[in-house]
C-alpha cells in the first residue's frame, strides 16, 4: 500500500522537476553562447589565433570566455 503511495509521490514531483532541470539548462546554454560569441569576436579582430580555436571547442558554461575578455584579450589604444 505504502508503495503505490510513494510511487505516486515521486511521479507528481519528477514533472515540476524535469521542467526545473530544463529552464537551467536552457539558460546555462544562452548564458554560454553569448558569453562564447562575445570572446569569439574578439579574438578574431584581435588576431589570436589560439584563443579562438580554444573558445570554439571548449564548453565551460560562460567560465573561459569570460577569462579571455577580463584577463587576456588585447587592449586596444583608446583616444
């Protein structure tokens, strides 16, 4: 008896939670990609070859390209 009950329990709670999982995961996605494309353009208008092809391949959910931009990029000469 009680394991109907419980079998019950974990189904109703696994719909609220697969959708929860899926939001995250579209979101972590969107965060990436821009942070990615953001990174992507500058290293290419910077000519750094190696940057690039490292951003391109690795899938580090935003935390590689984010490096890049704060800490590695070129710094261009403002007027």
């Amino acid at each position: 008896m009680h394991t109907h009950l419980l079998a019950g329990l974990l189904t109703a709670l696994s719909a609220p939670f697969i959708a929860l999982i899926v939001v995250l995961l579209v979101m972590v996605t969107l965060w990436d990609a821009v942070w990615k494309l953001i990174a992507l353009w500058k290293s290419a208008r910077h000519d750094q070859l190696g940057w690039f092809i490292c951003l391109a391949i690795f899938n580090t959910a935003g935390i590689l390209p984010i490096l890049y931009i704060l800490c590695f990029q070129k710094k261009t000469a403002t007027v």
